[in-house]
C-alpha cells in the first residue's frame, strides 16, 4: 500500500477502535460535564506538553465547540516558545501544580488532562494535584505508551505513575505505540502519526455527547456558532460578554 492508504487504513482503524470500546466512558464524562454546566462551572483542559497542548485549543472558542471551556494555554508547554523547552519543561515534576492554582481549579471543579503517552511530570502532577483539590479528572491519553515505557524512563514522571491509572475517568484514544504508522522503503523510522487525530475525535466525541445529555436535561447547550456564517458574531456575541471577564484567554 502506498502512503495515503496506510494511513487511511491506520487512522480508520483507530477511530473505529474508540467508537467500539469508549461509547461508555465517555458518556460518563459526558454527564459528569453536563453536571458542571448544569452548576455553571467551568470545564478546565490542559494538554501537559508537546503536541498534546493542542487539545486545549481545539475544545476553546471552536465553532461547534462547548462555551464554558476554561483552557490552561501556559506557555512554557507550548512548542511556540520553544520545542526543547516544552519538552524539558514537560518533564519537570512540580512545574504545573501552582499553574492549576492559578486559574482556579477546585472543588467540584472538571479538569480534561490530555497527553498521548499520560507518563510526563506534567500529567501526573495535574492529574494528581487536581484530584488533591477536589476537581474531577478525565484522563484522555493511549495506554499502548504507558504499557511498554520502561519504569526508568526519563520521560516518566518520578511516581512511575500513568494518567490512565489516576484519572476518575480514563478516555482511550487508542493511539498505536511508536503513534506514527506509514512504512515507507528506505526510511527506517515510521511517518505520519495519529495520535492528535485520535485525542481530536475523543474530545469531540465527548462535545457532542455532552450536547446530548445536556438536551435530554431540557437545557440548551451554550455553543459556539462559527463567525464566519451569517450571524456568528451575533450569536456569539452573548456568551463571549458573559465570559470575558471570567476566562483568562478569551
């Protein structure tokens, strides 16, 4: 098979994989989200490093997207301010903690950690803190890394912890170990990885799950419209002037 379709197939796979297997889970988290909307809370989301911190922007200000999303954008985990940096920092036990507190996680609070490999300083000290202070944590991450990572690993967390083994609820993106999967002749490494595909499909998954429940509880789901169709800003318009003030990055 050529490139195209050994990622089709892979990619294919994988998201049929979640369909099958993560229907409950995430309908657990679902009503544990409604909940919190239900109670005006926040659902805070935090992608501890690497490309993983693009799970915070796709669940904020996205058109489809739930309004009370209160992302955790720190930049020091950002590739944008450096892709050793965000990979050191990542792997600094400690460095998160004051973070959360920061922005206010606590009691009866929700905080979506997402990382693919759920083993880094990062992810366990949120998943750990958050828990400490009360918040429930939904744990979006692949056991295949976790699994097969040598307990000494300097990637790991000191603990030797897994976010799947903390996490209240534990969302499997069922992203491959190695997470690229094309095998081209001649190259020796893999291409082409899944695993931003795979957290991307299990939080919108979440989202839209979240929208229904929220409607079987007769509430109407504050989500954003687009600003780019015809009335978007309108729409939008409300929620952004209640939040404003209330969510650092909007």
């Amino acid at each position: 098979m050529d490139g195209i379709t050994q990622y089709h197939v892979a990619v294919t796979a994988m998201l049929q994989k979640i369909a099958d297997t993560q229907r409950e889970p995430i309908g657990r988290a679902a009503r544990r989200m409604a909940d919190a909307i239900e109670e005006e809370r926040y659902i805070y989301v935090i992608g501890t490093g690497g490309h993983s911190y693009i799970a915070c922007e796709e669940m904020f200000w996205r058109a489809g997207g739930l309004v009370p999303i209160y992302p955790i954008l720190d930049p020091g985990l950002s590739l944008s301010h450096g892709a050793w940096r965000s990979n050191l920092i990542e792997r600094t036990p400690g460095y998160v903690i004051p973070i959360l507190r920061y922005h206010g996680l606590g009691e009866g609070d929700i905080l979506i950690v997402c990382n693919a490999y759920g083993i880094n300083a990062a992810t366990i000290d949120a998943a750990t803190e958050a828990k400490r202070l009360g918040a429930t944590v939904i744990g979006v991450t692949s056991t295949e890394f976790a699994a097969r990572v040598p307990p000494d690993h300097p990637s790991r967390h000191p603990s030797r912890r897994n976010l799947h083994e903390i996490a209240d609820i534990f969302l499997n993106t069922c992203m491959p170990y190695g997470d690229a999967v094309v095998e081209v002749p001649g190259c020796p490494q893999k291409v082409a990885p899944t695993s931003s595909l795979g957290t991307a499909f299990v939080l919108n998954c979440l989202v839209a799950t979240t929208v229904e429940e929220l409607v079987r509880r007769g509430i109407t789901p504050p989500v954003w419209m687009s600003a780019n169709l015809p009335g978007g800003d309108e729409a939008n318009r409300q929620h952004f002037d209640k939040h404003l003030r209330r969510v650092k990055f909007l």
